[in-house]
C-alpha cells in the first residue's frame, strides 16, 4: 500500500471504521483487482495482464461485487434471479483452459 493509502486507511481506522470494511474497500477498489489479476498473468502465464484481459477480468469481477452488494451499482439494475459476472475461481478458469496456458504448461 503506497503512503496515501497508509494514511487515509489509518485515518478510516481511528474514527471507528471496521477493519474488514477497510480491507473490503482495498482488495476491491480498481487498483486491488489490477494487482489480483496481474498476479494470475504472472503465475499462471508467466507474463503481464494485457489491457484487454485487465479490463474484462475487471468488468467481470467487479459485475459479480455489485450484484452480491459489495460495490456499488452503476447504469441499469442488475438481474436477481442469475448470477453475472465472473469469480476469481472464474477468472483462473478462464486463463488456464486458454491455447496459451496449455502452450506454456508445455514449454515448462
């Protein structure tokens, strides 16, 4: 966490901000799931998310966030009765059943 975020968390804290509320925000802000899906590029593909993959695997997890409430709703309402958007089990499943997992599983 850079020293903005030590210092904004720190402040959350000491007027009463739950810890798991704090660490909620965190991992789910844009910048916790930028770090979550580079970490599945680098292990499992050994390389970078890709815009591309970033930004759907964003889209993806942050759809699933807003429909079990943990983010807010943007533009039109969700549906309640099926399940959007993606897992992080969802999102490895994704990387490891692609031509290029297999390519590199084969490689090492």
């Amino acid at each position: 966490m850079d020293p903005v975020g030590q210092s904004l968390g720190g402040h959350a804290l000491s007027v009463g901000l739950d810890r798991g509320k704090l660490a909620e925000a965190v991992f789910t802000s844009n910048e916790g799931i930028h770090d979550l899906l580079q970490g599945y590029y680098n292990r499992l593909l050994n390389r970078s998310a890709d815009g591309v993959g970033l930004e759907l695997g964003r889209n993806a997890l942050q759809l699933r966030l807003q429909q079990l409430g943990m983010l807010p709703k943007e533009g039109a309402p969700l549906p309640t009765d099926r399940i959007v958007g993606a897992t992080e089990d969802d999102v490895i499943s994704v990387i490891m059943g692609s031509d290029e997992y297999f390519r590199h599983m084969r490689a090492v």
